[in-house]
C-alpha cells in the first residue's frame, strides 16, 4: 500500500509533467458515458493549469474490483456523477489529481470565462 508521501510525491512528479506539457482538464462535453470504454482525463497532480478552477473531487476506485458500500465511487457511480455534472451546462472537465495503488481523485474544473 502506498503511504501518504508516497502519493504526495507521485502528485508533483505528474504536476511538473503536466505543466511543461501544459495538460488541460479534459471537457466533459467530449464524453459520452453510455459508450466510453476508456477515460481521457491527463492526470495533472497537485498542477492547476491557468484558466480552470477547481470546483469539486471525487475519489475513484480504479481496481474494478470496488463495491457500492465503499468510500470510492465505483464505475457505475462515477458515470452517474459525470452525468450530473454535464445536465449542468457548463464549461467543465475532468483531471485526476491523485493516484493511488487502487483509487484517484478526480478533480471537477470548471474553465474561467475568456
């Protein structure tokens, strides 16, 4: 299991790699979670890329193996939770912000008016 520093170190490990390559949360609106067979979301770590806000996280469990009783929303929650956030109607997209051995954060951005 990783400890705490373990996950704070890999969160700005992805950070440093994700602003050189100035990775950008993922627009929700480019999903469709009735066929989406794998997630885009870059994973940004501990980086806030100029112009999103963060709005919101949720952990995710990524084993496949997580039940609906458990702290992580598992994929059937998770695919309720993007659905919610699209009848919305706003600007937002999705990062992972944390990574563990069985779960990631998710982080809910929502980009700045121009």
């Amino acid at each position: 299991m990783m400890s705490l520093e373990q996950i704070v170190s890999l969160a700005d490990d992805q950070a440093k790699q994700a602003e050189r390559f100035k990775y950008q949360p993922f627009p929700l609106s480019a999903i469709d979670v009735d066929t989406i067979k794998r997630y885009p979301f870059p994973n940004i770590g501990s980086y806030r890329p100029e112009g999103w806000e963060l709005e919101d996280n949720k952990m995710v469990d990524k084993s496949g193996l997580g039940e609906e009783y458990e702290p992580a929303l598992t994929l059937r929650g998770f695919n309720a939770w993007i659905k919610e956030c699209q009848a919305e109607n706003k600007p937002y997209g999705m990062a992972i912000i944390e990574e563990g051995e069985f779960q990631v954060v998710i982080g809910l951005f929502l980009k700045e008016a121009a």
